[in-house]
C-alpha cells in the first residue's frame, strides 16, 4: 500500500514525519502475476506522491521512493537507461 508522508517539524536532531496519504487497490478476480501488481503499487505510489507534491505545493523532484521489489527495481532501471 503506497504511502506518503512529509517531514513535518525539525527539532534538535530529530525529524517528525506526518502521515499525509495512503492508498490501496483491491485485487482483480482474474489472475495477475505478483510482478504486475508490484509495477501496479510502484506506479500507484508514484502518483500519489506527484498529488500530495502539488497540492502541498512542494518541488515533485524531491522524493525519495522506496521498494524492495526486484522487479520494480529492474524496471525502473531499464527506463532510465533509455
């Protein structure tokens, strides 16, 4: 379930993050591979931090996403290298 949060106060060495947004999808009746809904929640998560970005009216470039989906990662990567 993508998440997005955003740092909220800066104290003395700590930083409070605030959970702004999360979203989820139900699975389709029909078979789907894992690999496909990893891409699915890696996409869902991507434009969930575009959303939270624009109406927080903060710069898109500064987000860091995380996964641990071989597939996500490869994926990503291949796109880039085009």
């Amino acid at each position: 379930m993508p998440l997005s949060a955003t740092p909220a106060k800066v104290l003395v060495g700590k930083i409070s993050v605030a959970l702004v947004s999360a979203k989820a999808r139900v699975a389709p009746i029909k078979s789907v591979s894992i690999p496909c809904f990893e891409l699915t929640a890696a996409v869902l998560g991507v434009r969930l931090a575009e959303t939270v970005s624009e109406k927080l009216e903060r710069p898109s470039n500064k987000h860091t996403l995380w996964t641990d989906s071989m597939d996500v990662i490869y994926s990503v990567q291949v796109i880039q290298d085009d």
